[in-house]
C-alpha cells in the first residue's frame, strides 16, 4: 500500500518526457503537534517517492525540534510563507478546523493542491464555499479520513464488491470512544464531538454503502459531558445503515459489519480481525456451517497501512504527482457535513 | 442453572407440610417435533425436580418413537386429553402459534399452568386476550424467550446492574440467520419472519432496557425471499436501543452490546464470548487501556444452561412448585407484539 | 454425529432378515454418579436407536433417583445382575478403574459388549489382560475417550488427511487443569494424575501422530500437590509431538495444533475455535497472507457432539448393532498406558 | 515506551554540568536494506532524544536514496569511516551476520557503543570472542532481539512478576514462519534457520524462565528445505520450557505461553492478544471460573512498541546517555548460541 508514485506526467511540473519518473513529491506540513508527530510524519517518511522539505507552525520551539529530529531543512511560521517559499509541490495540514479552512483558501488560491486533516472545517457553509473555491481553480484537495483508507477496511470493501456478493443490504459502524469530554476548538462539546469523533463512522457509513440517503432516522444524547448517538439511515438503494457512536467508553472501540443480499455476513473488529461469512460454497456447503474466511495483520505488523494514514497519504501524493484526483476531496465530505447538521441532542439533558 | 426446586408449599397440591419437599413437578409435553426433540425434552431431562409424565402430538407415531426412547409413560393426542388425565402439575407446549393460542386458552380455563414456545400467539389481540384470561383466572403462564435466560447474557445483565456502572446507555442486538425464507403457519413470510426470528432480539432489546420505549424508528426491507430490517428504539430512561436483523446471512450470528453512562462497554458474542471493558480501576487505569473481563464457557460446556432453554424450564418449574411469578408471562409479551406490529416493508419490493 | 444406527444384521441378535432393521440397542448402566449424569445418560438418550433399559449402582438411593427422573425401568445393583438380566445388549459403565477392570472382565466372559469410561484400568499389566481376553472372546470393547470422538477434533482430523495437505510435522497438545490436586481410587496422586487427566492428551498425541513412537522425552515434576510435565515423543515417520499438562491452571484450558509437511498449520481452542491457514491458494497467494478458515459452533449449539460423548456412544452403539469394530478398545489403549509408564517425577519434590 | 533519555551525566562526552539535558544522542547506521528501512529507522526516527547523522552502506545507490528521503546528512561506506566521522555516539547495524562481527570487532576497538540485529555473529566462538573484548574495552553493546522488548511480552512478565503469582512452571513458545527456506549468509540452511528464525524463541525461552538450562532435549528434522523443531528444556528451578519451531507455516505464527506455581496460566497470541486467567480471586472464585484478564492493542496501534524494535533501541539510547547497561548485550546472547550448538537435525532427510 505504500504505492510508488506513477510514472505519468506531471501536470505542476514542466516535466521533460511523459516517461520520466517524477521528481519526488515535495511536502510542506503544516502543524507540529500531536497528529502530525504520531501519524502524518511517520507516514509520509515512510514512502519512497516523497520528500518533506517544510515544517511550518507558528509555535516555534516544538516545530523546530520536531524538524531538527525529522531532518526536515526549512521551518517556516504560517501557510502565507510556505506557499511563497517555492519549495512545496503540496500541503499537508493538522491543525484546528479554523485553521483548516484559511489553510486550505490560501492553497487553493495559491494553486497548491492541499491536504487536511479531519475536521477540514467548522461549518457546512465554510466547507462549501472552500469545495466551490478548489472546483473552480481546479487545484486538488483531500481530507484526513483515514478509515477510508485503512487497509482492512479496503479488503473489506474488495471482497464484498465482487459481482456474485450481491448489494450491501446492512451496514452497521460502531465507533465509541472516551472522548472528546470537553469543548474543544472554541465550539461547543456536542459540535466538538461531531467533528472530532463522529465525523469518521458517518463519513464510514456512507462511504460503504454507495447510495444515496432517502431518510434519517438520530437519536442523539448529551448528559454531562456524556454523549451516546444512534442513526439509523435509509438509502436509495434499499440499503440501512446504522450507528451507534459515543464518548463513554474506557477505549476506542471500532466495529464495521456488512450483510449482503447474497447472504454475505462481514465483520471488522477494531481495525484488526476480518471474518467474512459465506462468500463461496465452501462456507455455505452442509459441512461448511459456521465457516468464516478470517484475515489477521502479521504479529509484526507496523506502520501506517492498517490505520489508514500510510495510504491516504500515498494516494494523495501520487495524485499530486500525477495530476489525478483524489478520494475523499473538500467537497467529498459535503454530504457527511450535512448528516451531522442533522444531529442535535434531544434528550439526556434531564 | 439447574435450579433444584424450592421447598416452599405447593400451591397446586394438597401439601402436607410446609416443610416436605414438594414431589416432582409432573410435565405434560405438547409437541413431539423438532423443538421439543432437541431442545425442550433434553432440557427438561437434566431437572432433577421435574418428570416429563405424559407426551402429546396428534402424529402419533413420532409421538411414540419419542416417548419410548425418553421413557415417558402416558401418551395422548391433545390438550384436551392432557388436561383430563390428572397425570400433569404444568404444560409446556411447541407447536405451531395457533396451536399455541388453543392450548393456553385450554390450560387456562382449566387451571393448569401452561408454558408455550415463542411465538406464543399469532397476533397481539389474542396474546392480550388469553394474557387478560391468565389473569383473571390466575394461572401461572409462560413463554419460551430463551434468550432471556441464556446463561451468558444473565451474567451480562448482573455485571451491568451493579450500582457503579451506570445505567444503559446504548443498547445494540445483531440477530441475524438464514431462514425463514419461506412462508410458515400460513402466515405471509413477513409475519413469519417477526414471529420466527425478529421476536427474540425485539424482547430482548425491551428486556435489557427496561424502561418503556417513547420512540420507534424502524426501517424494513423485503425483496424477494430476503429481509431486513433495522430498529431504533428511544427509552423513557433516555437509553436508545438499536436492532440489526435479517435472514439473509449464512448462519445464526448474534450479539448483544451495552455500553453505559459509567464508562462500561460489555459485548457478548455467539453466546460464547463475553468481554467487559471499563468495569473498575483495573480496566481505566493508566497501565490498564485495552484490558477487559473476558469469560468463555469451558470446553467442555454442554447441555442447556447456556442457551437458555435450561434456565427458563428450571424456572418455570420451580414457578409451578412454589406458586412463584415467572417471567415472561403471556402478558410480558404484549410490549414485543407492539414493537412488531409497527414494523412494514416500506421498500426492498422495488 | 448422532449416528442411526446402521440396519446391518444384528450379530448378538437372532435376527429375522438381513434387511430388518435392528431393534433399539438396550444399554445397561453401571454407575450413577457424576460422569453418567452429567455426560453418558444425556449423550444417550439423544440417541434415536438406543434405548437405557437398566440402571445399577450399589448406592441405591442415587441410583433410583437418577433411575426414576430419566424412566429407566429396571434397577440393579451390579455388573453380574446386569449380565444376568438378560435386558441389555450392551454395557456402558463410569465407575473407578478398579470397578471397570471388574466389570470389562465380566462383561467379557459373558460375552456382553462393554464400553467403560476413562481410565479403563489402574496398571499396564491389567489392561493388557483384559484386552487379550476380549480378543480371545471375540467380545467388543470401547474405552471412553471422548477427544477422539470431539466433533471439532474429527474436523481438524478430516481437514488435514486430504492428500495434498502433506503429513503432520509438528503436533502439539496443551491440556492444562484445576484438578486433580489430591489422592483417588486408593493411588498416589501421580498415578491419579496421569489417569484422570494426563492419560487424554497422551492419548490424543499418539491418534493424531499415527505413528509409532521411537522416542520418549519427558520432563515431570511433582511439587506438593502441583503437577507440571512436558512431554515430547518422536515418531517413526519424523513427526515430532509435545504436551504440556497440568493440575495448576484456573480451569481447564486445552488446545490441539498441527502443522504439515505442506504448509497447512491447524490450531484448536477449548474444542470452540478451529483455524485453518494455507490450506489451498486462497491463503497462500500475496493477497491472502494472514487468512484462515476459522469454525465456529452455533450460538445455539447444545448437546454432545462437541465434547465426543455424544459421537463414542453413538459409534459404541452402532457398533453394537452392526458388529462393526470400535475404536479405541481396550487394547488401544494400550500404547497410551506405556507412555504413562515412562513418566516419573524426576523433580519438582526440592 | 518511547522513553525520553534520562538527564544523567552523558558518560561519553564531556557533559557542562550534571543537570544539563543530554544533547541527542547522535546515531550511524549501518546497513540501507530492508531491516532498516522496514524497522530500525523509523523506529528510531520516533525517539525524540536521537538524532541519525550518518548513514552507511557499500551499495551506495541505495544508501543515498534513504538518506535523502530521512534528511540524514551524511553518507558513508563502512564501520572505519563512521568511527573514524567523530559524527556519531554510537553505532546500529543491521547486516549479515558476517559484518556484524566485524563492525562489532572496529566499535569496541574504538570504545564506541555498538547495537547489532540479530544474528549477532555466525558460531559461539565469535560471539564469545567479541563479548570478551567488549568486556575488557568496557564498551556498551546491545544485541537486536526485539521480541524480548516487545510491549505485550514486557506486560506479560510483569504481570507474572508479582509476588503473589507464584514462579512459572512452564513456558512454551510456538514460533513458526514460512521462512527462510533456502540458505542465506553463505551458510547452511540448516544453521541459517537457526541463526534468521530459531535464535528468536529460543532466546525468549532463555529469557522468561531466568534460570540455568540442567537438561537439553532436542526433536530436529530437516527435509529438503524443511525443517522442523521441538525442544524441551529443564531449568534448575524446576521450570520446563517447550519450543516448538519450524519454517513451513503459511505465515508467521508466534505464542507465549507461561503457567506459574500459583495458578496461573497467561497467553500471548501474536503479540497481538493476551490472556490472564487466575491472577486473583475475580478469576477463581466459584462465579468467576472462565474469566481472565484480556488486553488487546488499540484499532490505531502504530510504531514499533508493539515489536520490541521502538523499546529496545529507545533502551539501547538511553543506555549510550546515561552509562548504563542494556540487555541483552553480546556477551548475553551467549546462552542462546550454546543451545543452537546442540540442535542438529536427527531425521527427516530420509
């Protein structure tokens, strides 16, 4: 998963010959702290064909510990200066959703092609306007859903979309978790909630089941500083897709279960234990009853490609190398934004 | 599990003393099919209070086979006849649901305690009707809802009651299968299917929340042969409770899944594996992310009490030796028939 | 696995055609305690072609209990009233070594098919005697082990003797317990150990290996009421086998695992989880590493095929009405008895 | 376990005052292949206190490559030039075996702090050789077993470690892979297995039990390319520990197995799951007999905790800081050689 860039010209380079390879990417990040740290830059210094050539983030004494470790050579203060430095062939950003959307106007503006990490932005509306702004100038976005691309996620989804495995009829996502138990971002705790945790499993739900929603069904609690959500949606192609999502947990706890019309039953379990039930008439035979094709990650199993992180930003900078798009864009995460404005706490306030 | 019945005087006999031990309960069995063969009789067998005395079907030669092989010694054709025959303390019948209506109506008006299969009626006027008529006449009632007393979802519930953890938060049961596909009881294979399989997560739902439901948001699909069908549920005690259900997978799957506002995540797989996150400081201490209480049958686990069927035969015998309550009565299922009869196909026939 | 039983002549019978079917198999009982009750009369009574036609035990009282709760209409005392009642085609019995020495030798003179429970006999000496005289009889004998018979052990068995699966390399049993942790039937507590525990697993290594073993490597230790040992053996055809075995452990906890020449490993947990990796292309090729064919029981699996007791009786049985063979019989037992004398505590008493 | 250097005085350079932080611990690696692009590097790359400042590799093409895309500044072609750079406090080398002894040799000669992967050097003779030099010279040196440093491995032992848990009785270990299967090194496949693969579990065995080997009993095959292993080991202590290795696995298969004197039993399966039954009275009382303690990594498990290679480099750091020892170092693998000494194959090549 960790896909060499492809050969193709290079449509923000003056590239010599259509078969030269591309130089590597060059990655300006923006954002020194927790996410970039733990996953972004380990990620990205993972793939062969990227380079970061800029660290910037107005706290200087964390960015420039984080470069000097990293060996990252300019460290810059805002987006403003690495758009003008010339050294970024792209962005990539972890910040506050604030922050996020001048982020992604100025690169946008700027021509750069731009990556964000969830959440891109605090509004509908703003994330609107930014998914407008990068249609229009043409200049490629991508947004930090990493579930999207995790790889037991994306086995998963190949080897249910397989002609003889029918159409996904249900799709369940369970994403509980211990936090966030306080406002964060200026906003309050429910919309922290939503676009922090939340964001991901209705994102998930509607990634996986293709198909437009015809009818939203929320049940949604805020208590304290507790929070428990259940959504259940309908979708056009007769798919139900549900969700159970909350802040009370002792740990993150992750589960994706697909049925299919044609009597497939998926289940994965915290990103790390893959049954699929039925696919062939080895698990459906009289003798096969209780048969389930099982995928675990090796013992030895490190890195980025089953969180997901590894192969977003692979495929983003394969996209910025090679000029195609990428999934999920600023205006790919409209419809999520439009679920969640849909979810509003109706009782645990007593 | 296998409950030794209680000492208490027999309200059903002419008791010589309060502190005699009550003699065997004598079980009248109604049904000699499939239900009965492999679970029920079995069940009934490891009891070391109850005698199975007298077994009626009108398929007299499976009748036979049955009642030789177990060594029962009365043999009758019909309700009517086990009523008469003085040889029997209680009833348990199953059978078809119409059969189950006739033979609680039968038992009833003759004072006899009667305890049927699920379903126990085909429609909710004639469950409330021979639940008002167990009332009136006081007759000890009960119905099969085995999941009610399987032992590991009992031992759930007493690891979530305790006063520390909360109350119920979140609610999940996933009961899927592969049948019914086809129309039973001359009932339409919708009806069927609630009657059949939908019956057992929907009282189970209702069971562990145990407060009344103030909302219902359900969403069913029936294309062909396959069903489907999501529910969401929103309690009086702010719990939301969540159903996933059909009969398109390649096997029986179930889980239960409780998460509560003291942190607790509890998940009980197949019946076979229960993991409880959160309890106590063992599990949220520092040193303690990821850990949980996990308990699994032994190896050697056989008979009845894990899947229930034991439990609630012992429970409802020992009801009928010691005049005790025993639940679910007839009347405890009128709740589940509501549920049930606000759940249509509203798409899937396209 | 609740076999009917075949319609093959009837040897102990005289039979009217060769195409009658037999008449029930009668099995008389020796022993009322805990084994019969908990395993051996239920595993029976599910049997559709077997019928309990007498019980014996010298406690009368639990004998009549247990005798009256399950219908068996006849009550003796001993094995010779057993044979002299002319009421059974067969005898199974659960009692100590001591009494199944008595009761094997009986059976065997009289010409009774006889089935006991593990362990069959106290010494090598006795075993080999009352296996000489069965064979010299021509009477069936059949011992208890009902981890040959365990149906998740036979699919293990059944999965890896299809030809391209290679030969079992590496086997390796684990069969740790609670108990037992003091002196019974009048032995030490070694003795004891390796009777009532150690004797299944060693037991289980020589069926699985099929080979004959060349080497014995043991490792055994005795420390006040603590038994550890490690048990590797080297068979003829270059598969290796080793056991770890206890009495320390919080509960049984038992795991069977092979490996084969080409590259097929099995492992099997607590009789309840069976995986299966590189059985064909589909674990092997680059995008199937990490997967394996995994079993589960149903959620609602009851009864005694999982634990063997349900499939050793049915074959005994079978075997008895068809005058088949039975495997294990006494002199089976046999290479399983000198393992054992091979085993000394050599340490663990500093 | 990404642990931050201690602030003690820095024993190798010529620290301003004893309280002043370290400056980082400046890191040359040898060795561009896979181990380290895979492993080791990012590994390191996550210490916050260390610092890669030299890269070296004869193949200089892929040197550079690796270089440039982790921003380290300068690039040599051997051991003599690093030493001889004054750039680094201390070596890591991920090489064949060969060059490990030879890097070895030139870090202790110049009194700088070497960690080599394993396997550390090709025979005994070397390994002791080069252990006695470090000895004599007083320079710090660590071998790469990462299994012993592996997260789940460390909480397994200090679970275990606590008084009340007794001394473990038997510890087995299964490590089974899929390779090597040809000969590497320029040695035989046979000592090749040993030195990639076996000198894994049988260090661990070495390290969990923590007391002298009294008794060796080896069960080796080798036929055509493969191979597989028992061995049984008995410690002074009356432990026994149990090997069970081999190279014809689908995939890496690993398990930790421990019982204790006290009761206990602990499975670690894959690094990945580990189970604690017994530990305390939760899990033996009459209503606890099944439970234990289970942890499991969290859904977004990234680094190399998990592996042991992020602990045991972080370790190694730390130890070059401060002027502590680091285990293992050569001299402890010393152990480990004189068992492989003793395994030759005996069968299997008929």
């Amino acid at each position: 998963m960790t896909t060499d860039l492809a050969t193709r010209p290079h449509p923000h380079h003056t590239a010599g010959t259509p078969t030269a390879p591309p130089r590597p990417v060059r990655v300006g990040i923006l954002g020194a702290g927790e996410q970039s740290t733990a996953h972004l830059l380990p990620a990205l210094l993972r793939l062969p064909d990227a380079r970061i050539t800029v660290l910037a983030d107005p706290v200087t004494a964390r960015r420039d510990r984080l470069a000097e470790r990293l060996g990252v050579p300019v460290r810059l203060n805002n987006v403003a200066e690495v758009v003008a430095s010339g050294q970024v062939d792209c962005i990539v950003a972890a910040c506050p959703p604030q922050a996020h959307e001048q982020i992604a106007a100025a690169a946008i503006e700027a021509g750069v092609p731009v990556f964000v990490e969830k959440p891109p932005a605090v509004s509908t509306a703003a994330l609107t306007e930014l998914a407008a702004a990068a249609g229009t100038a043409g200049v490629l976005t991508g947004v930090g859903m990493n579930f999207r691309w995790a790889a037991p996620i994306h086995r998963l989804r190949q080897e249910l979309t397989d002609p003889p495995h029918g159409t996904s009829s249900m799709i369940s996502v369970r994403h509980v978790a211990s936090k966030p138990t306080a406002s964060m971002w200026d906003l309050p705790l429910w919309r922290t909630f939503l676009l922090a945790q939340a964001i991901h499993p209705i994102d998930l739900l509607l990634t996986l089941a293709g198909s437009p929603v015809v009818d939203i069904q929320p049940a949604c609690r805020l208590a304290g500083s507790g929070i428990w959500l259940g959504l259940q949606l309908q979708h056009a192609n007769d798919a139900i897709s549900t969700l159970v999502c909350g802040n009370q947990a002792p740990r993150f706890e992750h589960r994706v279960e697909v049925t299919t019309t044609a009597g497939i039953t998926a289940t994965l379990n915290d990103l790390a234990e893959l049954n699929i039930a039925g696919v062939n008439a080895d698990h459906t035979g009289p003798g096969q009853r209780g048969t389930s094709s099982r995928w675990r990650p090796s013992p030895l199993d490190v890195g980025y490609d089953r969180t997901g992180f590894g192969g977003e930003l692979a495929a983003f900078c394969a996209a910025v190398a090679t000029g195609n798009q990428f999934t999920p864009s600023l205006a790919d995460l409209v419809p999520t934004y439009r679920i969640m404005d849909q979810l509003c706490p109706t009782g645990g306030t007593r």
